[in-house]
C-alpha cells in the first residue's frame, strides 16, 4: 500500500479536477460510498470462481455477531447495492461515478498494489448500444485532457447472453478438455467452473491453446450481434479507433454483451487502465427489480503511470514564495501576506517562515517550485513597493508600487 507523498499529489490533484469536470459535463453525478461491504455481496456480483474472491480479497470477522466483512475489492458491488437500498434504480435512468480506494492481496509491482485507486462510472436503465458508445467517448475525451491519448488503444468483445455463453462455454470446455495436461493448474481447475476465464490467462505456454480456441462471438445470439454491430457503427461514427480481442472476456463474472479495456504497452505487464462492460443481470441477482446497466472502472495510479512514462507534468502547484529581511519588515510580512490573499483568492502563496539572509531564503523560494519570489526589503517598505524576480523564466528583476501587486498577479498567474 503506497504513500502519495507531496511530490506526486499535484497530479493526483489534476487528475480528480479533470475528472470531475468531465463527469459534470456529460451529466454523472458522485456517489460516494463505504470502503467495507459485507463479504457475501461481493461473492454474490463478482462471482465465486474469479481471482478476486479466490485470492485476492481482505475479509475479517467483527467480534460481536462473526459477520465476514471484506475491504472493496471494486465499486460495481457496492454502487448496485446502494442504488437498490436507496431506491435509486427501480424505473429510473442514473449516471453514477465514484472515485476512491479499492483492496486486493495481490503481489505487488509496478502498477498493481494492495491499495489502489479507482474512478468508476456506472449507468443503469439503459438498454442500448448508445450508452455504451457514450462512455468510450467520455474516456477518449478524457485521455486527451490528460495528454496521454496517443499511448492508449481500445480494445472490445461482446460476450453475448448468458444463454448464447452457455453454448459458447460447451463448446469451450470441449476444446481445452483435448489439451488439459498442457493447461496450468489455475486454468484446470477452472475448466469445469470458469472455463472463459482461462481465454485471459496471461500464461505464455498457453497462448497457442489459447490463439486457437473458438471464438466466443461467433456463438453469439442474434440480438447480440446486432447489439454489437450498433456498438462499433456508432465508435466508427465518432472516429474512435478499436481493435476487436475475441479473447477479451473480463475476469468478473456479472458482465454479458459489450466488454471492453483502454490498454497501453508503457506499462509492461499491468497494460490495462481501464475496463468495464455491461452487466445487465448484476441489479436483479443482487434482489431488485431488472436493470439493465453498464459501466467502467480506470485505475488511478496506471494512467498517472502512463502519464509519468510520457513526461506529462502537472501544473506547477506554487504561484509566489514571499521574501521579508529586516525586524520591521518582517513584523508586517505576515499581515501583507493574508492581504494578499484576500485580494487575490486563487493565488497560492507561501510566506517564508524562520527568518535567514536573502539568500537563504531565495534558496527556499527556488525550492519551493513557486514561479515568482515576492521581496519585501527595508527599501521597498520605506518606499512603499515590493520587487518581483522571476524564479522560472529569463527576466531581469522589477519593483512596482504595493498598491499595483494584485492586479499584476492576477494578469501574470492567469497566463
Ligand atoms: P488485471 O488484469 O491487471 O489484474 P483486473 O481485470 O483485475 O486487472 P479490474 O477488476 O477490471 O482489473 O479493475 C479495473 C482497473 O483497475 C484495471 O484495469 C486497473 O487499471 C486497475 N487495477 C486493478 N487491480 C489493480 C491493482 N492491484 N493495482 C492497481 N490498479 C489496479
Ligand atoms: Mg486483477
């Protein structure tokens, strides 16, 4: 579980603005939701067989009633069993997102930890192709705000209905049974629970069983495919670039029809940031009436990654780092500072604290990452004026009357 030091949180910080704005501006709202859920409900959506409730969730015992309570391995569970406990789903169209820590025991590496961070979106009531259209548009978008759409491919997969998966599965089963000594042993004793899930072995011993498999969509139901040809005749409409991965099967057991990831080969092996898919019967086996849904989950931590790998930098994070030599000067430093903070309400600022010569506390104001020093001197006091040196660009040094700072800060910061 990683520390997110001063250092990376300007980034964290830019990412949750885009986001939410982003969010706003196709019309989802924020629901936030609890960190712990009772074990049962994730068995009961992610499903029994998959590497989640297998081996990676972090379940403990309360000491009064012995209950199995588990740290959220994912949002989906628990965003469904909010919307049904709240009366939010029943005959309603919702637009959901959630944003926040998420819990597997995994081993980790680099872009896979036992604390990460997921921004989530759902949407229920909808039974169409559009939404799920909208949502690879809303991401395709947001890849670009973050300066990263060129190291991101989308790839897609229907997996039908559970009726045309259960064909597909007798299928399946018959093909790996023929090579069953060469599986590995997740994937044999999978192959009478959960069969699909094999097709998503990373195994590289397995991968010519796995490339010559049948394939899933060529099972599938008529409705489906004509779900999924509506599904890619609207990504071409809107000029979105995807590669069809008949393999791509999702390792959660509630999706059905459209499945798909936003991948990247700038991470090595963790090459998905984000996934989802619809997951049309998940509201009604959590106990509520029928809903259709669909919805997506990015990985925090690998997109900064990506973000990282592509020398994107966050905004600087300090505008002005105020410097103040001298007893007097220094006995109203304090005071100009929340002035200027009234006057200038986005300015981030900070006064320098501890006392020292000028030039240890430029040092300071260098350090700072701040892109201009603030200098209050005897002088300038006795003048009335305060002098700019500009920490971060090649621009000889100014002085200007105290009574014209806000407006040059408010010009200045704004470019
Ligand atoms: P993977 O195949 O990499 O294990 P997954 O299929 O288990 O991923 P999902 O359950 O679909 O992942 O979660 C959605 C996203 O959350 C992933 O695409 C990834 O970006 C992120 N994610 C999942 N597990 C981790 C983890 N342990 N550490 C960091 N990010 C993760
Ligand atoms: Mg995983």
């Amino acid at each position: 579980m990683l520390d997110i030091l001063p250092k990376q949180t300007p980034l964290w910080r830019q990412f949750e603005t885009i986001w939410q704005n982003l969010a706003a501006s196709y019309g989802y709202d924020e629901i936030r939701l609890p960190i712990i859920e009772a074990t049962s409900l994730f068995k009961r959506s992610i499903g029994e067989v998959t590497d989640i409730v297998e081996k990676e969730m972090f379940c403990f015992q309360t000491k009064e009633d012995s209950e199995s309570l588990s740290l959220r391995p994912e949002g989906t569970a628990g965003c469904v069993r909010a919307g049904i406990e709240n009366s939010l789903l029943r005959h309603q169209i919702q637009r959901l997102w959630y944003m926040g820590p998420m819990f597997r025991h995994e081993t980790p590496q680099k872009g896979r930890y036992r604390q990460f961070h997921q921004v989530g979106v759902e949407a229920f009531g909808m039974d169409g192709p559009d939404i799920e259209a909208e949502h690879i548009l809303m991401m395709a978008r947001f890849w670009k705000a973050l300066g990263i759409e060129s190291a991101i491919q989308l790839q897609i997969n229907s997996i039908g209905s559970a009726e045309s998966r259960k064909n597909y599965r007798n299928v399946l089963v018959d093909y790996l049974s023929k090579y069953q000594s060469d599986l590995d042993a997740d994937s044999q004793r999978r192959l009478h629970t959960n069969p699909l899930r094999i097709l998503d072995s990373k195994n590289p011993k397995m991968a010519d069983i796995i490339a010559n498999a049948p394939l899933c969509y060529e099972y599938l139901d008529p409705d489906s495919t004509l779900h999924f040809e509506k599904f890619t005749d609207l990504l071409t409409k809107a000029n979105i670039a995807y590669t069809l991965n008949p393999n791509l099967v999702r390792g959660l057991d509630y999706y059905n029809r459209t499945v798909y990831e936003w991948v990247t080969d700038t991470l090595g092996a963790q090459g998905t940031v984000c996934a989802g898919g619809r997951y049309d019967s998940l509201v009604a086996q959590l106990g509520a009436d029928s809903t259709p849904a669909v919805g997506f989950a990015m990985g925090i931590e690998r997109v900064l990654l990506v973000q990282e790998a592509l020398g994107v930098k966050p905004t600087p994070a300090m505008d002005a780092y105020l410097i103040h030599v001298g007893a007097t000067v220094t006995d109203n430093a304090l005071s100009f500072a929340e002035d200027l903070r009234t006057r200038c309400p986005t300015l981030r600022l900070i006064l320098h604290c501890g006392g020292g010569d000028f030039k240890q506390q430029f040092k300071k104001a260098d350090k700072s990452g701040a892109r201009i020093a603030l200098i209050l001197g005897e002088q300038e006091l006795l003048n009335q004026t305060i002098g700019i040196k500009f920490l971060r660009e090649e621009r000889p040094q100014i002085e200007m009357p105290l009574t014209e700072i806000n407006q040059f800060l408010m010009t200045y910061l704004a470019n």
